[in-house]
C-alpha cells in the first residue's frame, strides 16, 4: 500500500476514534469523497481490505489503523 493511502487511513481513524470513541466502525469508504476522484487509490483500498485481509464491510478503526501501522 502506498504511503499517502496509509497516512490517510491513519489520520481518517484517528478523527473518528477521537470524535465517537474507541468502539466506532469505519468501513473502506471512510477514506474516500462521496465522488469517485481517484479510482486507482480506491482500488488499492479495497484490494486490501477485501482481499488481501478479508475485512467484514465494518470494522473497528482501532483495529485497522494498528493494522496499517504494523504495515500489514
């Protein structure tokens, strides 16, 4: 995964934690404008969540930020 996608993945939970608490969910999406803007970073998104780690459509944010710090 590139960088700039890992940075913002990281920044999107960390708002979210910050603003609902440790419990919220984030789905692949939450990383993305309501608009398609950038397809191929879209893609990378999903490739990882979806197939690279078999995520469920919600996951905790928590979890997933450590995921992608630990650069998995």
């Amino acid at each position: 995964m590139h960088q700039s996608l890992r940075d913002k993945i990281i920044s999107v939970c960390e708002q979210k934690i910050t603003k609902k608490g440790e419990t919220v969910g984030v789905s692949f999406y939450a990383f993305f404008a309501n608009k398609n803007d950038n397809p191929e970073q879209l893609m990378e998104a999903a490739t990882w969540w979806i197939q690279t780690h078999q995520l469920d459509h919600f996951e905790k944010a928590v979890k997933v930020k450590e995921m992608v710090e630990q650069g998995l």
